[in-house]
C-alpha cells in the first residue's frame, strides 16, 4: 500500500495547525486519515479532496469578518458600524485606514487563504494517483481545484500585491521549498500564475448545463472565463477582458435585482461563481457572515457591523431599485415581513447578508454572489469603453440600468461614459467586496474616500500590510508593503 504525505507547509506551520502529515480535513468538523491512496481511490473519494476547497470558503477567517473588514468596512460604501465601544478587535482602523502590519484582519485573510491554495495542491497531488477513477472526472476535479486556486491568488494579488507562489505541495525538509514559501514573488508573476491556472481550469471545467441538480455549486468553463476577464481587467488587458467575457456564455440577467439575494435566487441565471451556505440542520453556512451584519440592539439579531455609509446611499439615483434591495433602513418593513423597530442602534445595514429563514443563526442561508452576469456586462463595457469603442461600450451600459428601473445613461463621451460605469459598478455590486479593489484600480480612491471623510494615503493605502509574523519568519526573504 502506498503511504500519502501531505505536507504541512511553513505558512501553516507558523499560522495555523492546518492539516496534520496524515490528516486531510474534507470538512469544517471532520477528518479522515489518508493512511493508504485506496481510501480515497473511487469517485466519491476523489470529490473530497476538492469538496475540501468549497468548504474552506465557509471558515470566518476566509469569507467572513475579517474579510468583510478588508473588503467592505475599509471602503467608502460602509462605515464599522455597531456601538461605537466595540471595535470588533480592529474595525474601527479599517474604518479609518489607520491600521498596521500587525493588522488581525489583514493576518487572517493571508492566512486562510494560503490555507485554502494548500488544500488546492493537496487535491492536484493526489488526484493524478487515482487510477481507478475516471479520467475526466479526475481532470475535471482538477480543473476545479485550478480555479479556486486562481480565484484565492486573485484575492492575494488584490490585497497585498506580489506574494508567494506556492505552486505544490511543498517536501518536508526541503530548502527550496521552504524559501519558495517564504519568498514574495512580483504581482505581475502572481497574475501570470493565475492565468495559467485558469486557462488549465478552462480546458477542464464543462458547461454550467453539464452538471447534476446537487452539484451546482460546483466551478464551470463560464465561471473560469468570468474571473479571467476580471483578472485581465485588472491589469487592463482590455482586448482580453472583451474577448473573455464574450465566452461566457448561458447567463442572464434576473429581471428582479432584489431576488438574488434571497434563498430562492440560489443559482439562478446571473450567478456564475457563488458560495453555498445552507441554513438547514446539519447547518453549512458562512461562519457569522449574517450575525456579524445583522441589526444591533434592542430588536436587532446581530452584531451592526459593515453598515452602509451616507456616501452609498447618496450614489443611487432616484427611482433605482437597488437601493432598497442592498440597504436595510431603520424603521422600515422587510421583504417577509419583518419590521426592523427604530430602537436598533445604526440607522442602515447590509441587506445583502440577511437570511429570512436564519436570521440570528451563527451559519446562515446567506450564500455569496463573486461572479454574476451583470458584471461580466460591465467589465466588457468599461474595456470596450477605454478601446474607444465606447458606442458599443453604452447598450451594456444600459442593460444594467433598465434591469434597475433606470433610463438610459445620458453619458456620452468616452471620458463622461467611464465614470457612468464605475458609478455603476458601485450601485450594482455594493457589499459583494469590491468596492475598495474598484477604487484602487481606477485611481479614484483618494477622493472617493476623502467624500467619506477618510483620508487615503497614496502609496500606502492601496495595498494591505504583508503580516509581520510572516516577515519575521521570512528573515530578509521577503520585504513589507510600503508605509507599514
């Protein structure tokens, strides 16, 4: 029989017990040895190892408050929220831009995320060593472990620009593998790692229609080519953001903004990567995701953090459905009935993470929409837009303001209609974590952020401090971001 050894790398090591030597963890509460590869050598068997990965995605450290802090709290759409004496261990600096390299917030996302990639190389080492299952099942689960790799560098690169590439499971022992965990490599090397894996991903994945009615939470070729796109508009490959969304094919928008954010728009026509959570016993929600956001006070269920700012609420046009549908006023009547009493202690709150069925469970409904249709629309807009092909630019434009009960943009130019889609970005995908990302990449976050009253340090500011226990261990391998 042949012994698996699954390598707990150095990021583990010194951040987290993460998986033992002779323990996989396929699940947020259990785990199975992996004393011999028959174990593991049949279908189901197989589908742990990437059923691993999906799971990762409910851990509060990966998706929940110090995500939410990072991704939403820092920017100009949220303030911290909740009693002004709780500081939610570090809101409070996100809220300001204040923080440091010994930032939680910052420390647990990199954590959970490197996390996350070696359960990915965990699953690409060992499913080549599966011979007795299918070939293009194999290669399908790989193709899936590729693009949640991707999608995990992807938040990296965003965060804290060049970081290091971990591209298998490193050997105890080794030299060079110990200095490539702890060696940062350029942003451009991470991009570069994350196309090649979505391109793998890509030859791989089937079509959203290939899968099973239990299985739709699973990646596709659509889902690849969608983060592809995005990826290259970050970089502002702007011919391959168009030709990348042109790939995306068999979505489309719902003709109700509001229902996808409740437990029956799970999956629908405009998802296209989405992280499931189930309310139901055995619960498998995101880890507080709800809680955290929920009302506080006296007729509340939750914690009041991430609260939508004065900021937000002013960039919706009037009549736009969407602001009712992403903000929960105090005072006002919910979709099911509920009404939210004007004793709960901050005037808004996110609606996006407020479960009907589980509103005060800690692991809630509330699924997470990264990829949606309506964005694939806007990135092929914006890219189209700076080609100068702006007259093709303004129809998608307009597809996502009809949907929102909106006329057509009056923007015409090609410089008035760049900033009618970055408006819109805003308006569409508020509290789906971009905004801040959004604002660095357009160089619109030093006045977007002095609007809100927060001072944005150019230079600094627009990357989050590497954590300084990863420094330290690095010993001159690895050098902070700027102005930390």
């Amino acid at each position: 029989m042949k012994k698996i050894y699954i390598a707990t790398f150095v990021l583990s090591s010194l951040f987290f017990t993460g998986c033992a030597d002779d323990y996989l963890d396929v699940d947020q509460t259990e785990s199975i040895s992996t004393d011999d590869t028959e174990l593991f050598n049949n279908e189901a068997g197989a589908a742990q190892f990437v059923t691993a990965i999906y799971n990762k995605f409910l851990n509060w450290d990966m998706t929940s408050f110090g995500w939410i802090g990072l991704s939403s709290i820092t920017s100009d759409d949220a303030d911290k929220g909740s009693s002004p004496g709780d500081t939610g261990t570090d809101k409070d600096v996100l809220d300001a831009l204040t923080y440091n390299a010994s930032n939680p917030s910052a420390e647990s996302t990199f954590i959970a995320n490197y996390d996350g990639i070696n359960k990915c190389n965990q699953a690409l080492n060992m499913l080549p060593k599966l011979d007795k299952v299918d070939a293009s099942l194999r290669n399908r689960l790989a193709g899936e472990a590729k693009f949640l790799r991707a999608f995990m560098y992807f938040t990296l690169v965003k965060c804290y620009g060049g970081v290091p590439i971990v591209d298998h499971l490193p050997v105890p022992g080794s030299e060079a593998d110990r200095v490539m965990q702890l060696t940062r490599k350029t942003a451009a090397e991470v991009y570069a790692f994350i196309e090649t894996d979505l391109n793998d991903a890509i030859a791989a994945l089937p079509e959203k229609g290939a899968y099973s009615a239990n299985e739709k939470s699973r990646v596709t070729k659509g889902a690849a080519y969608a983060l592809l796109a995005k990826v290259s508009l970050y970089q502002k490959k702007w011919q391959q953001v168009v030709d990348n969304a042109n790939k995306v094919t068999g979505y489309s928008l719902v003709a109700d903004y509001a229902s996808m954010f409740r437990a029956t728009g799970k999956f629908d026509s405009e998802s296209i990567f989405e992280i499931y959570a189930q309310g139901a016993i055995p619960a498998k929600g995101i880890e507080g995701y709800s809680n955290t956001q929920g009302a506080r006070g006296t007729g509340g269920w939750g914690w009041g953090f991430n609260t939508p700012s004065q900021s937000l609420v002013n960039a919706y046009e009037a009549g736009d459905v969407r602001k009712a549908a992403t903000i929960i006023f105090r005072g006002s009547t919910l979709y099911d009935g509920r009404v939210v009493p004007n004793t709960v202690e901050n005037e808004r709150y996110n609606y996006k993470a407020y479960s009907s069925a589980y509103t005060d469970a800690w692991e809630t409904d509330v699924d997470i929409k990264y990829l949606r249709f309506a964005e694939v629309l806007l990135m092929k807009a914006e890219a189209l837009n700076e080609l100068g092909q702006t007259g093709e630019a303004i129809p998608l434009l307009n597809q996502i303001r009809n949907r929102a009960g909106l006329g057509n943009t009056p923007a015409a130019s090609q410089a008035d209609v760049r900033i009618a889609i970055w408006k819109e970005r805003r308006v569409e995908m508020a509290f789906e974590h971009d905004r801040f990302f959004d604002l660095v990449r357009t160089g619109q976050a030093k006045a977007a952020f002095a609007v809100d009253g927060k001072t944005f340090t150019e230079g600094k500011n627009e990357l989050f401090p590497i954590p300084a226990t990863f420094i330290k261990q690095a010993d001159g391998l690895s050098a902070q971001n700027p102005g930390y």
